[in-house]
C-alpha cells in the first residue's frame, strides 16, 4: 500500500510541475531574479500557516535541535533555490523547451544517483529504457546546437537535490521538510531582495497591476503543494523509481512549449524526443508489472513520520 500511494504521490507532484511554464508565464513582465524571491517568502508563508493549522511544530523544533539534520537541510534548500531560480529565468526568457530538456536529463541523473550512491539495483527493462533516454537526451543536446546550460543546470540541481531530500527525510513529514527549506531558502531571497534594492533602488514585481500581482502572491501556494507530494512520494519509493516518474513532467513543458508558444523544433531535436518518450513507455511496462507483482507480496512498513525524536540516516 505505501508504493502504491508513493506512484499516486509522486505522478501528482510532477502532473503538477507539468503544468508550471503556463502559470509562471503569467509572471514574465518581473524580472526572473525578483519573482524566485518573492516566491520562497509566499512558500514560507503557506507552510506556516499549514504548520499552525495542523499543530505540526514539535517535529521542527525537533530538527533545530539536531545540527546533522540542519546541515542536510541547508544543503537541500540551496539546491532547490538554485532548481528554482534557473526554471524561473528558462521560463520568463522563451526557453520552455530547454527546461523540458532538463527535466528529460534528470531521471537520468536521479536514476544514477540511486544506483550509485544509494546502491539500488535496475532490472533488464528499466536499464534498457535508460540506455534508451540516455541515447535521445544525447541527440537533443547535440541538436540544440550550443551548451544546454539552462537544461543541466535544472538537471543536476533538482537531481541532487533529491538524492540529499532522500537523505535527510524518509523519516520526515513532507510539511516539516519543507518548511525548513523555506526558512532557509527565505534566507537567501532576503539576501537577493537586498542587493536588488541596492542597485535599483526599488522593488518593480508589484508595479503590474492584479494580473500579475495576484499570481505572484500565489506562487509560494503553487510551488509548496507539488513538493509537498514529491516529499511523500520520495519517502515511499526508491529513488531510482522516482527517476522514472519524474519523465511526465517534461513531456507535459514539452507539449506546452511547442503547441502552445511556438517553440521551434527541429528534426534531429525530434528524434532526441521521441527516443526519450519510447524510454518512457519501457519504464511505464515495468512499473505496471512491479505493480502487479506486489500484489502477492506483502507491502513494507511505512517508516513513521517524525514527531519529536529525529531518527538520523546514516550518511553514504
């Protein structure tokens, strides 16, 4: 039952994420290093008020008692800060399919993280579709005719930042998790806030009337609840599983970027594409039957979420 709701968990996470270049297109008239700011400070806020609501606090006073734990979170939330900063600007600046790209090359990165670091091991079916999505991702970059920094830049942030999430909260509550990647990360936007005030001399996100504002305000909201479901997930499954899941995410920015703004694509790009997508079905077959198969095996215990006492992992 916890891998079944682990897939539920983490298909919503990136069905949402999908969907993102439509939302935060809607910000493109605000410089994309004010907006990322503004959106962990509105993250920050939704957590809070989630925290209070559910009464959640103990197991983050918990964490600040624990300097391993702060330590992997710091980490963590620079990681996602960077993921962000860098979707935001792909985004705002006409490079919806670049991003996609990114997000094709980071179920390569997760999966080998987890085979790596964390020793998990593939079947024949899921090694073939990553030698398949490997093949396709080469050909795209190849195509695109210059450095892809936007697309490895989102790559290997996000990928790691969930190999250090895996780390750090399989005993953790998604909430507690993200709320102390926001403090940290609110940190941070403070900081780029400063400096932007500093060579400017004012705050322009605010000076495009409601149609703007009003999505900039709900951007932390929009950005908590997909990680919120990508924490449970992560908690659930196996790293490399996770990997495979997340290939939904930029086909949904591909199909955006190219049916909806006219994102030019060429033939061999083409080709990169629909590689990674019959990689995608391969790994969709596999899941299918591990699915099928766990239906005759008991499930494992769900580890328990952390409610004062912090249960660390040992470090790799």
């Amino acid at each position: 039952m916890s891998n079944r709701l682990g897939y539920v968990y983490g298909i919503a996470a990136y069905l949402c994420w999908g969907t993102f270049p439509l939302f935060f297109m809607l910000l493109a008239a605000i410089d994309p290093l004010e907006a990322v700011p503004w959106r962990v400070i509105t993250a920050l806020g939704f957590c809070a008020i989630a925290v209070v609501v559910m009464r959640a606090w103990k197991p983050i006073a918990a964490i600040f008692r624990s300097p391993r734990m702060l330590g992997w979170f710091a980490l963590s939330a620079v990681l996602l800060y960077a993921n962000w900063q860098i979707f935001v600007a792909g985004i705002v600046t006409g490079h919806i399919i670049e991003t996609s790209l990114g997000y094709f090359i980071n179920p390569i990165v997760t999966i080998l993280i987890g085979v790596v670091i964390r020793k998990e091991r593939l079947s024949r079916m899921q090694w073939v579709a990553v030698a398949i999505a490997s093949l396709g991702v080469l050909v795209s970059a190849i195509a695109y005719g210059q450095f892809p920094f936007i697309a490895l830049g989102l790559a290997f942030s996000f990928g790691l930042y969930g190999a250090v999430r895996k780390q750090v909260s399989e005993n953790i509550d998604a909430l507690t998790g993200l709320t102390i990647e926001t403090m940290y990360g609110t940190v941070i936007a403070v900081v780029q806030l400063g400096v932007i005030f500093a060579l400017v001399g004012q705050f322009g996100a605010f000076d495009y009337g409601p149609a703007v504002t009003i999505p900039l305000l709900l951007s932390g909201t929009v950005t908590a609840i997909p990680l919120l479901l990508f924490a449970a997930g992560n908690r659930r499954l196996p790293l490399s599983h996770m990997g495979f899941i997340q290939f939904v995410t930029p086909v949904l920015g591909f199909l955006t970027g190219y049916f909806i703004f006219n994102e030019p694509m060429s033939p061999a790009r083409w080709i990169g594409f629909v590689a990674v997508w019959i990689a995608l079905v391969v790994l969709i077959v596999d899941i299918v039957r591990q699915l099928r198969r766990s239906r005759r095996t008991p499930a494992p215990v769900e580890p328990p979420a952390v409610t004062g006492e912090i249960t660390t992992q040992p470090v790799p």
